[in-house]
C-alpha cells in the first residue's frame, strides 16, 4: 500500500513539474542536463532531445563576464542555493531575461547529487519596468510642470518642471491643495469636472500664481488616470507656462496693428518678387486693393521699361542688404506716377536665412511740392534783393553779414567778399555808434517790431555817407 502510495504521489509530482508554468531544468553536478519540462523548451525553443546530456551554457548570451558565472557555481557548488536575473538567448537568437533559482539537490549522506533550475522569463515585465522608467525620466526632465492630483485636489506627484515653474519643491508641494496654484478657480472646476467625467482637456488656459505670486498664463492638459475598474482616482496635469508667448503674440498683434494703420505702404513680397501682403497705407497710395494686388508681381508697381530695377532690389536683398531709403517714382493702377521715398529690407526666417523682402514706400508728393514751392520763393526772393533800389542785408544772430546786395555795396563802395562776415557797427560812424547800438538792444528785447534809425557810415575811400537803417 505504502509503494503504491508512492508511486501516485511521485506521478502526481512528476504531472505537476511537466504542466508547471515556470522552467525547470535538473543537471548533474558537472552541469550536463538531466531533465527540462516543456515550459523550458517554450521559453527557450529548445526541446528536451536537443538539450538532455548539454550544458546550458549553449544559452549563454555573452551578456555578463565569467566571473558572474564563477559566482554563481562557487555558491551552488558550496551547497547553497543562487537566485538572480540573468540574460539568456533562445534558439532562435533573441534575448530574453529570466529570473532563475538554482538549488542544490544533496544525497543521504549530505553530498551534492543534482541541481534543480526553476527560471522564470521575465522579458516582458522588465520591459514595460524600463518603459516606466523611461517616461518617469521624460516626465521628470521635462520643462513642462507635470503633476497628478486626487479628485479632491491633493497633489500626488510633482516634476521638475512644477519646481521650475512654480517655484515649489516636490516636498512642498506634494500632499497639499493644488488650488494653491490656482490664480482664477473657475478654470480649476471647469477642468476637474471634465476630467472626472473620463474627458481629456486639451491646451485649455488658465491663470496660475507662483511660490513668490507672480501670475502666469499657462496652457493645460489634463487627462484621467483611472484604475482597472476603469474609474478615475487622478487627474494628470501637464501645465506650460505660455506668458512669453502671449506676450509675443501681443507684440506680434500690436505690430500688425502698426503696419495696418501706417500711412506708409508697408508690403512684403516673396523672393521672386511675388507679393504677399499689403496694408492700407499701400491701398492709399497705389490705388490697389489687398484683394487686387497680393499674388501678383511687384513689377506692377514699376514705371514702363524699368522692371529691371525690381530684380536689381531684390538681387541685393537675396545677399541680405538692405536697400535705401532713395527717392524715386512709381506707377499706381491709374497708371499714374507716384513720388515716393522707398526702403526695402530683407526678411529673415529663424534659421537667419533671407526668405523675402518688406518694402516700405512713403508718398513725398507733397514734400516735392513744398520744396518746389520754397525754391520757387526764394528765387523770388534772392532776385527782389539783389535787384532791389536800396541797400539790403542779412545778418546773423551775432550781428554779422551774411548776405548783401549790390546797391548797398556801392553805398559803402566795398565788394561783397569784404562786406560778408564783419560786423554790422564796424561800418558806423564812430559818433552815431553808441546810438545805434542802444537802438540794437531795444530792438532784440522786441524783435517783431521794426527798427527805423537814421545814422552815418564810413566808405572805403573814408568819405560819410548817410543812410536809415
């Protein structure tokens, strides 16, 4: 009864090693294999007949130095029993992790009969382990705060990039409210209701407050975290400070604002010479709607027979340089002219590479006018002086000749060469000096007045002529 006894326990033994999920390998005490059960040659691809009477060191994957191996025999070989993780390779060539416990099987007498190997493949498990530590070193090298937070709002994880942009460290942080945060509540609610829900919120804007309470805008993402019973226990929160962006955005919107109100025609075009947008100042000055003008080329804009200056301009912009300002004349859709004062600068992208052109085009019409206009009234002028019956001249502020015309040059019978540049007093009588000069002063404290003296003045050749000054 007791052998038959067993023997059942035995087959029952020998079942449960055969169906075992984990590999077992029993070898001799010089290595050689005695017995694998199928989960081995599942695990390695090797069956029973072509391991039985091998070492194992034909699983070898060359993955750990001989003395991993010298480490591992000099303990089993003592009679204790090893448990690690090693690397091996299958039949088929690829790796796989396992982890293995060796134990030494002793006779009656106490001496080392076998060894049994219970290994375990653990590929998979140290694989997604690696993945997980592969995202909680993206998580916690990001610039973006990262965090996680109960639904009742206490903070659970914390990046570096929080403690960056919060100011907080993990230990202050973790543990407390994370309205904390929160510059305006309501984007708080909003984002938890949603994210309790099961929704992800995607780049939704809040306003945040720093450790030190600076307020920042930031961009938020959140995401439900939910356990195996599909039920959310965390919100995950990816915040993005983005007050530097706004800020280039309102810069960037303000300039736009510029451009459009400008009275200058501020356009920029393609480096073919395309095109590409046109503001109200231009519309003004050419005639030409946005609609009408963008796509098409700047040669329009250019008089009959000087298109070629177009491809000069945009030859010197292509080699970055920066054309003008020069006076020149345009052509508008009336097929009019159009004096302008144009500038025409090379626009960059971020590489600093030369992507196009922005011209800048001022209407000087009306200052041609004025110029034309002031030479016209100072012919006049210089031609009422110089022609004038009586003695004129023009003085500085300190009183000396500037300009003289020819009837007061033959008063004093002096060239104008010696009469530009002295003083007034120095052609006057010695005895009518003081008078006029008292009169000079009278007339400098009220210059909008006018001055009538009548006084004496020497010639070259020393003779008295009188005049009224």
């Amino acid at each position: 009864m007791r052998r038959e006894t067993d023997h059942i326990e035995r087959a029952g033994l020998v079942a449960a090693v055969e169906q075992a999920a984990d590999s077992i390998v029993i070898t001799d005490t010089e290595g050689r294999i005695q017995y694998v059960n199928p989960a081995f040659t599942a695990m390695t691809g090797y069956s029973s007949a072509e391991t039985v009477g091998q070492n194992p060191r034909a699983l070898k994957s060359g993955q750990h130095p001989p003395a991993f191996y010298r480490e591992l025999w000099g303990t089993i070989s003592s009679g204790r029993v090893w448990h690690g993780e090693l690397i091996n390779r299958r039949k088929d060539g690829t790796l796989y992790h396992e982890e293995m416990q060796i134990t030494p099987v002793q006779g009656s007498n106490g001496e080392i009969t076998s060894y049994i190997a219970i290994k375990r493949d653990v590929t998979e498990r140290r694989r997604a382990e690696d993945a997980q530590r592969l995202l909680a070193a993206i998580v916690e090298s990001s610039d973006d705060a990262i965090a996680a937070f109960t639904p009742a709002g206490t903070i659970l994880t914390w990046n570096r990039g929080a403690e960056l942009i919060f100011g907080y460290s993990a230990g202050e942080a973790i543990g407390k409210h994370v309205a904390m945060l929160v510059a305006r509540p309501g984007g708080l609610a909003y984002l938890t209701a949603q994210v309790l829900q099961g929704n992800s919120v995607s780049q939704f804007q809040g306003l945040c407050r720093a450790a030190n309470g600076r307020t920042f805008e930031v961009s938020v993402t959140g995401s439900p975290i939910k356990n195996a019973a599909g039920e959310v226990i965390a919100i995950a929160a990816v915040l993005r400070d983005i007050s530097e962006r706004k800020k280039a955005e309102h810069a960037q919107a303000l300039l736009a604002s510029i451009v459009e109100s400008s009275e200058a025609a501020i356009h920029s075009v393609s480096l073919d010479g395309t095109i590409l947008s046109w503001n109200q100042g231009a519309e003004g000055i050419f005639g030409y709607s946005n609609q009408e003008i963008i796509g098409k080329s700047a040669a329009v804009l250019a008089p009959p027979g000087r298109e070629g200056e177009v491809r000069e301009c945009l030859g010197a912009v292509r080699k970055g340089c920066t054309v003008g300002p020069f006076d020149t004349v345009l052509q508008g859709k009336d097929g009019g002219g159009v004096a302008v004062s144009l500038s025409i600068s090379p626009i960059r992208n971020p590489a600093g590479e030369v992507v196009g052109a922005a011209g800048i085009a001022r209407d000087i019409g009306k200052r041609l006018e004025a110029e034309r206009k002031l030479r016209e009234s100072e012919e006049r002028f210089r031609e009422v002086f110089e022609h004038a019956p009586f003695g004129l001249c023009l003085t500085r502020l300190d009183r000396r000749i500037t300009q003289v015309n020819a009837a007061l040059c033959r008063m004093l019978g002096l060239s104008k060469e010696e009469m530009l540049g002295t003083a007034w007093a120095q052609r006057t009588h010695p005895d009518d000096l003081d008078s006029f000069l008292r009169s000079m002063e009278q007339w400098w404290k009220d210059p909008s007045g006018c001055m009538e003296v009548e006084q004496r003045y020497i010639q070259r050749d020393g003779n008295v002529s009188a005049g009224v000054v």
